[in-house]
C-alpha cells in the first residue's frame, strides 16, 4: 500500500510538473546551417514545434563579397569579370543588364547583329541556369536521374556558349556597347540541332518528373503563396508567374530586339510548389521558340560591338534597367558623377527579393517540406549576398 | 487618370516648383545642388543645350520658345502624366527629378515620404518597391535613399519604374520606414542599416544582416571605408 | 645453437631482421591495400562555398563523372567523410564554420582548396569581407587552379591527391 501511494503521489508530482513545462521548452531551435546535405551557404534558422515550423529566420551573408563596394574601384570595363561571379552560370544575364545601364549613361549606342548575339547568349544562359535548378532540385528530393539527365543536357549547352565565347561558365561576353566577338562558322546549324534535340528531351524531362506521382505528392499543394501576398511581398521571376501574375520584363520593358519576338508569358494559376517548379520549365520552352526567332531575324552581317574608348565615360546621372533573368528581374542602378568608374552601383537580384517569402512560407508548414519550398522559391544565395 | 493639358501653363506650373521661384524652400540645402544637377542629369536624347538658362529642366522636349508637342510625338507624355498627377496632389512637397521614358524621379523630404508612398500605392497603382537604395554623398554631408517603385497589377503601368528619393543629414541619419506601405522593403532596408548606417524608425530589425557578426568597423558603403590597398 | 642466438647481442639484431622482414611482408602491402581502399573511396563534404560550386557540380555530371573515382556527392552527414573541397571563396564569416566543420571530420582528412579564391583570394582579394587564401584556416593538400577550374582540371587534381596518398605512410 505504501509504495502504491508512494507511485500516486510521484506520479502526481511529475504530471505536475509535466504541465508546468513552458511553451520555450517546447519549441526547438534548429539552425538549418551553412553546411548541410543541400545546397550551401545559406543559413536559416527554425523553430520547431513537433514537426510544424513556428518562425524562420534567415541567415544570408555567407558569401556576401562586397561586390558594390568593389565596383567604385574599377571602371566600367573591368566591372565585368567580377560582376558576372555571384550568378556564375548566369553570367550573361547580370552582365546583360549592367551593359543596358552603362550605355544608357554613356550613350553608347549598340549595333543591331551586337543586340541579336547578346539575346541569343541570354536566352542561352537561361537554359543553363534552369537545368542546373533542376538538377539541384531532383537531389533536393532525392530523384537523382533529374540530377544526372539535366546536368548532362546542360553540358551541350555550355559546349555551345563555349564555342561562343570561349569559357565554360564565366563569359565576360556581354560589355557596354556589344558583344566581345561574332559567332563563329556553323554556330547557327549546331544551335538549331541543339534545340531540337532539347524539345524532345524536355518531353521525357516532364514524364520522370512533373508527372512522377511522388513528386506531384511532394510539391502539390504545399507552399501556396497567394496573388495578393506575392505582390505585396514583391517577388519576382518564376514565382511571381507561379502565383497568376503575368509579369515579365522582356514583355513589359522589352530591352533591345524584344520588341520584335512573338512569345508568350507563362504563368500558372495554383501558386503552389509545383506551380514553382513547373513555369520555369515553361519557360525554357518558350525559350527555345524565342532561340530560333531570334537566328532567324539576325542580320547576316554587321558589326558586333561599338567602338569603345579605354575608359568609357558619361555625364553624371544615374541609370536603372532591368533584365529577366533565370530568377527574376534583375536590375542595376548606377549612379555615375562623370569620371570613368561609377560613383555607386545597386544589384537588385531576384534571390533577395525572393529570400522574403521564406519565413513567409515556412511558417505552419512541416520540416519535411522544407526542401521543397526551400529551391522552389529559386533563391541562389551567391547572388542574393552578392 | 486624367492627363493634364499639354499647355504651356501646365508645363510652367509642373516646373516652376523646382527652383528658386517658390519662396517656401523645403530643401534649402538641397536646392543649388539639384539645380545644377538637373543640367547635368540628362540622357543623350534630352540634353540641353549650352545656351539655355542654368534653370532649364531635364526632361522638357523643346526650349521655352517653340510650341510644346503634342502626346503622339512627345515620347515621355504618360510619364508626364503620371508626374503632373503627383504635382498636383503635392505642391510643392514632391520636386521631380527627372522624366525620362519610363522612369520618373521624384524628391521628397523625409517628413513626407510615407504620405507619397501611400499616395502612390493606392491612388495610383505602385503596388511594390522593387529596390532600395543608399547612396553616401560626402560632399553635401548627406546620405540618400531612393525607393524603386513598380506596378504588377496595372497594365499601362507595367515597365513604370517611379524611384522616391530622401536626403537626410549624414552624422546620426534616421529615416523613416516605409515598411508599413510597402512589405517588401524590410530586408533592403535592413542591408542599408548595416552598410550604411542609417536608422529606419518602425522597422522591427535594425541589425546587421550580412556582414560578419564580429564586424567591427565603419558601415562599409561609406565613402571613408577604403578597400585594403586602395 | 638456439643458444647463441638467444644471448642478448644476437636476439637484438634477430629481432630487428624480423622487423625488417615483417615490414616488406606486411606493411607494405597492407598500406598499399589501405590506400588503394582511401583513394578510391574520397567522400567529400558538401560544403559548397561559392561559385566553384556550379563547377564541382558539373563534375559530377554524366559528362566528367567524378562517381568513377569514388567521389559520390550526395549524402548524409559529414562525420563520415575524409575530403574536404573548398569550393570558392571563404569569407570571413563563414571562416569559422568552416573550421568547424573540418575539425568535426574524423582522421584522416584532406583538403583540395578549388578555384583561385581558395587559394590566394582570387579576383576577390581586395574585398572587405574576403580571406586571403584558405590555408591559413586549415592544411591544403592539393591546390587546383583556375576561375572556375574545368572540371577537367579538378579530376587532375584529385588525381594529384591519390598519388599524394599512394605514397603517405598509414597511421
């Protein structure tokens, strides 16, 4: 009987205490760190719950380079090699919309054949880019075939923007005024190849993996990110067209020969993960249809490249453009006082601006999701650190 | 939207607000410095000319003497538009920049920014801010911030870019926050904080965000902090 | 005549010819069979720093298999991995973590420092915020050079690395 009540009353003085336990206690704090079994980086910090995510926090920084600050040292020539590194497989479209702002301050005008070479590298690089997230995003769930077919296509591509330009990922093609150098013989036959082989592959791309059944479980319905929130949160790219806003600057700015191609924004309605992960799959094949328009229209002949001084200088003033690139609009404010280097450069990448809708998202969804929201949102944090 | 008439008055009444004709100077120390900015601050297509008077203004398509064009051949007449509106809900307050195609530039002070931005969101359909920037001018001892505004929801407005522009005093700079207006500044306006050191009142995290944790020195967009060897 | 050898001159140098003996017939090629078993199993740590990354991935692709050399890029933890690539540049905040996570591997470890900002701190150098080369953090192995390196040029140098480790001794 002692004992019995002895149990009774220590049973009593847990339960007690079981109760008396604080909701701090409760939660536990997981630092999703800077080196983990994904992509690196990157760091955000939950707050657990179980299994339900309460409150993130990021943590970017990590490969913060102080690229603006370098900027105001160099001029506007040597700004490219180190301005194409924080998206290095993207390096025409942040060197794209650098170039637009500089000949803007400049007044540099571009020749015509010039401004076909530099959409056709854009759209390019924007394959190049998408199939890496894709790669990286087949790992992220662990369906490795969408890691190895996506980094195999890529490698034709960068065979083409090698033979272009004569480096695998960091081109330094685009400068204020043009390209570096014409295309060489037999380019446009080898491009054309390329993209009809990629159509069909593209096919095969949506039945391993937007029609895979588990991934359709994984990334449907997870993550919605609403119209209303995305605009106010100010995203931008393929997430933005993810949640029903057809916006894309090569349509609403169109920026050099734009004007002239016949495309279609994609967008798609559901605002979820897989809406995410499908429009920029969308969109590289529209990208194909703008790729051979764009070899079509080109003029046979012409020059590439304006003719440049050494250090190409304009009259103070300040220039913004903005050029869609693989994540979203990517714009350079430059803010020149009339000497050769510039007196203040702003990068607004679309990572960072992204980067707002993850603790936005994360919150009240479950830590096996985490992945999916996580690279669907299209964050490289290279460039968001810049 | 109601454009304005495209008359000589209204040209005079959107510009004659910028320098020195008004008596109530809002930016004393601000107005010689854009006054001489604005002859400078042209692009190729509006440059003005040598002989014109130091207050002619960027943007204007022809001198003072010959007839203003009409909207079909006046390429910026929307932007003009959209500038006469704010003028007249502002007066004085707001002083344009520049127009140029698609782009507008406004100055305000920083009592006055959250008033415009409101202004702008609702009335007029800039429904996020795309950027913000801060920019370290030594030589008038000032820091300025400007705001890239665009529109997703308007379509005549998509490719709009309406970038709002405050200057505060450069020792002890506070700003007020646009984080109730417009969600999407918070991190940008964070990053300014730390590269900068400017203070944003109402934003709930004056912090550093990408620096290192031990960072100890000067905000380093500064023009004082020198890169190691420069 | 087990007499003689066992006084204690003898028994010294009997001694010291076994060892001899026992080091050709066992060391040897039980370290060859060690490090035949280490080369070809180099696990590196996930830890991509910066825009060499994009190159270490590509190294993986179908194209420049780097799964033939045992290298296998996705896994889980790195408690169980010996190779340590230093993708890129290291910036001073994330110095530390990267000290961490190479004390947090187990022995033996290597380090391939990949790209140029690795090394010296590249086109980098003069950033506030960058470190000058990485081996003054932790011990390099094998530089591999390069803005990015081809992967090409990091397949070379993880073969640098296997003729480094053919011929260390094992501990």
């Amino acid at each position: 009987m002692a004992d019995l009540e002895d149990r009774i009353r220590e049973s009593q003085r847990m339960g007690i205490q079981i109760a008396k336990e604080s909701e701090d206690d409760r939660l536990m704090t997981l630092s999703v760190g800077p080196q983990h079994p994904g992509s690196g980086h990157f760091r955000f910090v939950v707050k657990l719950d179980g299994d339900y995510i309460v409150h993130c926090d990021p943590d970017p920084g990590y490969v913060h380079r102080g690229e603006e600050k370098m900027c105001e040292y160099r001029n506007f020539i040597q700004n490219i090699p180190h301005l194409e590194r924080p998206v290095i497989h993207d390096s025409t479209n942040i060197t794209y919309s650098y170039s637009l702002a500089v000949e803007e301050l400049t007044g540099i005008q571009v020749p015509r054949r010039g401004q076909f070479i530099r959409a056709i590298a854009s759209e390019l690089n924007r394959q190049i880019y998408t199939l890496y997230w894709l790669a990286i995003y087949g790992i992220f769930l662990g369906h490795s075939t969408m890691f190895m077919w996506p980094a195999g296509d890529r490698e034709l591509f960068i065979d083409l923007m090698e033979a272009l330009t004569g480096a695998r990922v960091t081109h330094a093609f685009n400068i204020p005024g043009g390209v570096r150098n014409d295309i060489p013989n037999g380019f446009k036959d080898k491009c054309l190849r390329q993209i009809t082989y990629y159509e069909k592959r593209l096919k095969e791309y949506e039945d391993i993996f937007y029609n895979n059944p588990l991934v359709r479980q994984r990334t449907e319905g997870v993550g919605i990110l609403t119209k209303e929130d995305a605009i106010n949160l100010g995203v931008t790219g393929s997430v933005l067209r993810a949640s029903g806003v057809p916006y894309d600057i090569r349509k609403a700015e169109p920026y050099d020969v734009y004007n002239e191609i016949d495309f279609k924004v994609q967008y798609m309605q559901t605002a979820d993960s897989f809406a995410r992960a499908y429009v920029p799959f969308l969109d590289m094949r529209e990208s194909c249809h703008i790729v051979r328009q764009l070899l079509d229209k080109m003029p046979e002949s012409g020059e590439v490249r304006a003719k440049l001084q050494a250090n190409p200088r304009g009259p103070p003033g300040e220039a913004y453009r903005r050029v869609e690139s693989g994540r979203g609009a990517l714009g350079y404010y430059i803010i020149s006082d009339g000497t050769p280097k510039p007196y203040r450069v702003k990068i607004s990448v679309g990572s960072f601006r992204n980067m707002l809708a993850l603790p936005h998202l994360l919150v009240g969804a479950k830590m096996g999701d985490m992945p999916v929201i996580y690279w669907a949102l299209n964050y490289w944090p290279v460039e968001a650190d810049r | 939207m109601i454009l304005p008439t495209h008359s000589q008055d209204s040209y005079d009444r959107y510009y004659m607000v910028t320098i020195g004709v008004n008596n109530t100077k809002p930016w004393p120390l601000l107005l010689p410095i854009y006054a001489t900015r604005q002859i400078q601050l042209s692009n190729s297509t509006y440059r003005s000319s040598s002989n014109s008077p130091p207050t002619d203004i960027v943007g204007r398509p022809s001198p003072p003497s010959k007839p203003a064009l009409s909207p079909e051949q006046d390429p910026v007449a929307f932007e003009k538009g959209i500038a006469g509106e704010i003028l007249v809900k502002f007066g004085q307050l707001a002083h344009i920049i520049f127009i140029k195609h698609l782009r507008i530039k406004i100055a305000v002070e920083p009592s006055n920014i959250i008033r415009l931005a409101t202004y702008l969101r609702d009335r007029l359909g800039f429904d996020h801010a795309e950027s913000v920037t801060g920019t370290d001018y030594p030589k008038d001892n000032q820091v300025e911030v400007v705001y890239h505004l665009g529109s997703y929801t308007r379509q005549d407005l998509a490719g709009q870019v309406i970038s709002v522009a405050t200057r505060t005093n450069r020792d002890d700079p506070t700003l007020p926050s646009l984080i109730g207006v417009y969600k999407s500044v918070e991190y940008h306006e964070r990053e300014i904080f730390e590269m900068l050191g400017i203070y944003f009142e109402g934003h709930p995290r004056n912090e550093r965000f990408l620096l290192p944790e031990d960072w100890a020195d000067i905000p380093p967009l500064r023009k004082e902090f020198r890169i190691k060897g420069r | 005549m087990l007499k003689e050898l066992i006084n204690p001159a003898q028994f010294n140098i009997m001694v010291g010819k076994l060892g001899d003996v026992l080091v050709k017939a066992l060391d040897k090629p039980l370290g060859y069979a060690i490090n035949w078993g280490r080369i070809w199993s180099l696990w590196p740590v996930h830890l991509e720093t910066a825009c060499c990354s994009v190159e270490f991935g590509a190294a993986s692709s179908p194209r420049y298999d780097v799964e033939r050399f045992g290298i296998i890029e996705a896994f889980g933890s790195l408690r169980q991995c010996d190779l340590i690539v230093v993708q890129g540049t290291v910036t001073r905040k994330m110095a530390p973590r990267l000290r961490m996570v190479y004390d947090q591997m187990p022995d033996p470890k290597y380090v391939i420092a990949m790209g140029a900002c690795a090394i010296t701190g590249g086109l980098y150098v003069d950033s506030y915020n960058v470190l000058p080369g990485v081996d003054g953090i932790i011990p390099v192995d094998v530089y591999v050079p390069g803005c990015p390196p081809r992967p090409e040029t990091l397949i070379q140098g993880t073969m640098l690395l296997q003729e480094k480790l053919k011929v260390s001794k094992i501990k």
